[in-house]
C-alpha cells in the first residue's frame, strides 16, 4: 500500500508512518466482482470496444481509496474478479457463495442480473452496477439488491428535464428491435407523459443484421439514414432508444430534417463521463487514469461506487461485520459521496442509488439533471425515476 | 492581448512597488492560469499576472516578502516577489499540490498533494523537501495550530481530519468528519479547530486537545435546495468572535457566532463561493467566487457584502498581503 510512496522518497526524506496504524491484524472485508461478458456483435464504433478491465479496473481503484482510509480504520479490503459468460455465471456465483462472499457487485443485463439475485437469496447483498431494467426496481425487485446503475427511467427523466428546459417538447421517437430497445422506448414514453413532452412520431428501426462494419458501411447507412427519418411529424428533437447499439451513433447529421438527436447517440445520459470535472472530478479522472491507463467507462464507475458503498459503511460503523455493513447501508443513516456534487443515498422503496445524471455529448458534460426547476418535497432527485407513490416493488421480505 | 495588457499593467506595478504593498489582494484564476492582483484600500484591480497551470491554494510570508502559489497542474509551487509579480523560485511541492499552510514562522510548507495521498513537507529557505505524510484519499485542506505544532490536513474521500505532529511528521489522531472535508481552521486562541464538509453540509467543531466533536453546525437557507449548501472555506476573527463559512453553490456566506457556533446571517455572494481572506486588520473579508468570475467584499463588522470586483475565470484562491 504505502510501495508507490516509498518509490518516491530521496534518500533524505522521512518517511513518516501514521501512527494511527493499528498494532494487532486488519480487518478483512471482502467483496466479489462478477462480470457476466455478452458474447454479441462488437459495437458500432470501435471506440466503443470494450476493454478487458472493464467494471475491474473501477473495482482497483475503490479498493484503493478504501485501503487508504483504512489503514487509519485496521481495515483491509480485498475485491476478487471474476469474468463469466451468461452460462457459466450461475456456477461463479455458486462458488462466490460457498466461498462465504458477503458482497457482490455484478455488471450483467437485467435478465441475468434477475437470476443471480434469486440465486443470492439472503446468502449475500448484490449490488447492480450494469443492468437499467426498470422492472428490477419494480415488479421484479430484490430486497438484496442494490442498484447502483441509474434505471432507465432515471436516464430518461434526466435527459427530459433538459429537454423541457430547452423547450423542446416534440419528439421523434426511435428505437430498435431488441427487447433492451423497447424497454428504453417505454421509459422514454413514460418521462414523456411525466414531464409533459410529446411523442408526434415514433419509428422502429429493426435490426436486420447486415454487415455493417465492412468498408463500404459508411455509404449504405449515409442513404438509409436520412430515408429512414423522412416525411415525420414535425418534432423538435429527435430521441433514439438502441441500446443494442444498431443505429443511433449513425443518426447525427443524417437525419432528414435538421434536428439534433439525444438518447442512445447526440446527447445521451449517463451515470458518469470521462470529461466531467465538476465536484472533484477532476482528480477521479487523474487516479482510475493513472491506475488504469485508459478513460473511465460507466461500467468502471458504477463499480468503483459500488465498492465504495461498502468501503463508506465499513468506515462510518467501523466495523468489517458484514451484517452490520448491510444494514447501515440500508439505513437512513447512509450515505456516500461520488463526485456529482451531493451525497448518494438509498431509496428505502427500491434500493436504487439516488444520484444526478450527466448529459453528455462525446467531448464534454452538456447539462446535470435533475434540473433547477423541478422540485420535490422530500430530495430533488427523486424527480428522477420512479418515485415512491409509483413504485410497484414489494419486497418479499424485510429482514 | 490579455498578455499584453498584463505586461503594461506589469510595468504600472513595477513604477509603484514601494508604495502600499500592504493589503493587496491577491487571487488565483484556476481556469486563466493567473493570479489577478487588487489595492486593498481602492478594490481597484491593479492587474493580472500568468504564474502557471491551474493555480488553486495562494498563500504568503508573515514578513509579506514571498507569495507562493500552488500551480496543480504543473507539479509546483512557485514563488513570486509580491511587489513585482516576477517569479522568484520554484519549490518542489510534489504531484498536483491543491491547498496548502505555512508555518506560522514561515517555514516549512505543509502542501497537499490531491492526487497521490500525501502531505508534502518543503523546506522554504533551502526548497528542500522534508518529508512526504501519507495520509487519507484526496488531501486537501490544511491548517495549522496558532503555535505551529500540529498541522491538519483534510482528505476528501476518506473523510477525515488527520493531525500531523510538526516536528515528527507523524499523523496523532485521525478524526471522521462528515462527507468530502475542504478546509481546517483553528481560533486564533487554538482553543477550537473547525473543519467544513461539502458533501455533508456541515461544520465539524473539533475540541484539538481531545480530538473529539464538539459540535456540528448545519445550514438552512429559506429558497435554497439543501444540497446547494457545500461548506468550503471558513475564517474566523483573531478575537473569536465571528466564523465565516464558504457555502459554494448556494452563493451564500454564512455568518456564526463563534462563541455559540450558531449561524448568525447568511450574507449572498457571487456565484460558488470557495474560498476566504481577511484584510489584516479583519475589516474585510475577501471571497472568490469560481462561476460568476469576481470577489465580493464583505464589511467584518457590519455582516454586509460592500463591493464585487471582476477577476479572472474561475476564481479559486485568496491572500492579502500583511500590513
């Protein structure tokens, strides 16, 4: 822990010890991070490849920051990485289990994410740091997960919000064909119908497969675009839902009309980006880029706060029982910064992590949702995603 | 152009260094990589002087001779003659230094490295380095003890305040204060330590002789969304009498009695309030104001905001040259 500072040292400085180190062992507190990888098409940009420390290297650094406060706490934390496929998950899982993990961060998609839950029953606490869907924190919520990703709904709160602020409240609305795509295109449809936006024209653009990363690519999706968008009601903006990433990145500049697009591509929301430098950010940014030699991803984000999440309650209750943990972090007592300017709590309806969402486009942070305007009696960011009057999550048990 | 200007303001400075350094204020622009110089009794600018990469924490030498100023992204503090704005001297200050605390002697520099978890200790006669403190995630604020011997540093992330011993370089206590602590106070009397939390909302009260909380002072404002209130910089009068506290984006100065530690006023400023200076003789206060571009004045005795003055982009530090 203190190697890189040593590394440093001239010959003639002190090294000064903290005297807080504690005498007898550490306290061990482990957690797990399970990647469950899809085995799909590779993204449509190959900026967008997915590199192979993806969620772990978030994972580093939060072990990092947690091991640096506690060696003033007698606290060592420890992450084990496992990569799976969505066959084999269910068997990683098992072995996490029968190796007595407590805590673990999973980075798969809603379905996955659902099964591992039911799968964890009250053997652990699963904390989401990928999957969106907004039945996991409604219909099919878990009392033992937390969700640290923001659900689709929250993203698309966020990204409405601005919208009406801008006043642009006609959209054309266009999602893809996968399942991920309609469910973002209901949340869309719902922030819609929240915040008073109307959808004058929505569109499926299905995915037909196709080679769409040959070299001619370019010039076939250059005619499709604009033939795809012409003749739609008149709209102010246009939103794309293709989380399946088929289409969207395509569509800026090649819509029929000149409108500009939001969603899946143009200005997209987002738990975190690797441009935002508000509240700290900055020096978040400097540390995972000097850890992991690369930018920041979501993934890496909401694992890195996810880890947190743990680190935070293990240092507030001093303590490295895991019982305890888990039940502080339920708690209203609870919360955690993650430099997006206030702290992070947890909805006790749902467990979904409160949190501010970035609107960005691919160079810099455009706006941070919620916005000023929208007000709510108990937290502001409870404008963003289903609230507790709306929620249909009943908790099986409260234990 | 803006060089041009600098320069010519540059030579204006220079014809008249002998008179009335005292009370110049002196302030960091984070975003325009300079410090922008104003006249204490006028409020007039006097001009504005490049010193380097994203300049943040601004301090000065008890005799007024030195002005040193945290450059974060160049690795380095460096150090101006106050009179002429010329570069004096670099010390080594370790990776992206933030804020940093002299010796109430003038030396050493006790600087805190953001990016790296330490407290660097810099020698200012010899620019030697003395010791590098590994302290919590994101050190930031600094104070010193009015008798020199504990140093506190503040980490953002691990939330803590750490009391380093001044002659051993060792941390004695480590004290859990509320989410993301900016700054570390002490009374002029050392009888009080104050450390404000951003996140937290909070001022932590902290008894130095047993490392305990005494207090925690909250705000509230009428109109302003509770997480608008992020405690930055605090500054309490050398007679004890009155705390101002930063609140950044709620734009606000909080006004506490600091015998009671109850807020008195909230006095409403420019916009993301970060840090504070007095004058030296506690008439006025200075505020930099990173959004809105300016430093707003504030009457110490009257709680009244006087005057705001235009200043670089994204304002971060602030010093005033000793009488």
């Amino acid at each position: 822990m203190l190697k890189g500072i040593m590394g440093l040292l001239a010959g003639t400085v002190a090294l000064a010890q903290p005297a807080a180190a504690q005498t007898q062992d550490p306290v061990l507190i482990r957690a797990a991070v399970l990647r469950v990888d899809d085995p799909g098409l590779p993204p449509i940009s190959r900026l967008d490849l997915p590199p192979e420390d993806l969620g772990f290297a978030g994972a580093r650094l939060a072990i990092e920051d947690n091991d640096t406060t506690g060696r003033f706490m007698g606290q060592d934390f420890e992450a084990t990485e496992v990569a799976a496929s969505p066959d084999t998950a269910a068997a990683e899982m098992a072995k996490l289990l029968e190796d007595g993990m407590e805590f673990i961060v999973v980075l798969a998609d809603d379905a996955v994410t659902l099964e591992l839950a039911d799968q964890v029953g009250d053997q652990a606490m699963l904390l989401n740091a990928r999957a969106r869907g907004d039945n996991l924190r409604g219909k099919d919520c878990r009392f033992n997960t937390i969700h640290v990703a923001p659900s689709r709904a929250m993203l698309a709160d966020g990204l409405t919000q601005f919208l009406m602020w801008k006043n642009w409240p006609r959209w054309f609305l266009i999602h893809g064909s996968h399942p991920e795509d309609l469910a973002m295109a209901e949340a869309y449809r719902n922030a819609a119908n929240k915040f008073g936006a109307r959808i004058v024209e929505e569109r499926e653009y299905e995915d037909t497969g196709g080679a769409r990363r040959t070299d001619s690519g370019h010039v076939q999706v250059q005619a499709q675009m604009p033939v795809f968008t012409q003749r739609a009601a008149d709209h102010d903006i246009v939103i794309t839902a293709d989380e399946a990433d088929v289409f969207a990145a395509y569509m800026p500049y090649l819509t029929w009309d000149p409108r500009p697009v939001a969603g899946s591509a143009g200005l997209v929301p987002r738990s975190w980006h690797p441009a935002m430098e508000a509240w700290g950010g900055t020096q978040f940014q400097n540390r995972f880029e000097s850890l992991a030699d690369r930018q920041i991803r979501e993934d890496d984000y909401q694992t890195w706060l996810a880890l947190r999440i743990i680190g935070e309650a293990a240092t507030r209750t001093q303590s490295g029982d895991p019982e305890v943990l888990k039940k502080f972090i339920l708690s209203p007592e609870f919360d955690v910064a993650g430099f997006k300017g206030q702290a992070l709590t947890v909805r006790d309806w749902d467990h979904q992590v409160r949190q501010p969402i970035l609107l960005t486009t691919g160079v810099v942070t455009t706006s941070v949702s919620p916005q000023d305007q929208y007000l709510h009696q108990t937290s502001q960011l409870d404008t963003l995603g289903v609230d507790r009057p709306e929620t249909q999550c009943q908790f099986q048990e409260a234990s | 152009m803006k060089h041009l200007l600098s320069a010519t303001t540059g030579l204006a400075l220079l014809i008249s260094a002998d008179t009335a350094l005292a009370n110049r204020v002196f302030v960091t622009n984070e975003r325009s990589n300079d410090v922008t110089v104003i006249d204490g009794e006028t409020f007039e600018v006097i001009g504005t002087y490049p010193v380097g990469n994203r300049p943040r924490g601004i301090t000065i030498s008890p005799d007024g001779s030195e002005l040193y100023v945290c450059v974060s992204d160049d690795n380095l503090v460096r150090v101006f003659d106050p009179n002429t704005m010329e570069e004096l001297h670099t010390l080594p200050s370790g990776p992206d230094p933030e804020l940093f605390v002299l010796h109430p002697s003038g030396n050493p520099l006790f600087i805190a490295n953001e990016d790296d978890n330490i407290v660097t200790v810099v020698d200012t006669e010899t620019h030697q380095m003395l010791a590098e403190v590994p302290v919590g995630v994101e050190p930031e604020g600094m104070g010193v003890s009015p008798d020199g011997a504990v140093v506190i540093n503040t980490s953002e992330t691990t939330n803590m305040a750490h009391f380093i011993d001044t002659e051993t370089y060792e941390i004695t206590a480590n004290v859990l204060v509320d989410s993301r602590p900016r700054f570390a106070q002490y009374t002029a009397d050392g009888s009080k330590l104050y450390v404000t939390s951003e996140i937290g909302g909070t001022v932590s009260v902290i008894d130095p002789a047993t490392q305990q909380i005494t207090k925690k002072i909250s705000f509230e404002i009428p109109g302003v969304l509770p997480e608008a209130i992020q405690p930055v910089g605090a500054r309490v009068t050398s007679d004890g009498s009155k705390l101002f506290v930063a609140l950044g984006p709620a734009n606000r100065v909080a006004v506490v009695d600091a015998e009671t530690d109850e807020v008195i006023d909230y006095l409403l400023v420019g916009q993301r309030v970060w840090q504070l200076a007095f004058s030296p003789d506690e008439k006025w206060l200075y505020t930099t104001n990173g959004n809105s571009n300016d430093v707003s004045i504030i009457d110490v005795e009257a709680n009244e905001v006087v005057r705001s003055v235009q200043v670089g982009q994204q304002p971060w530090g602030v010093v005033v040259a000793p009488d």
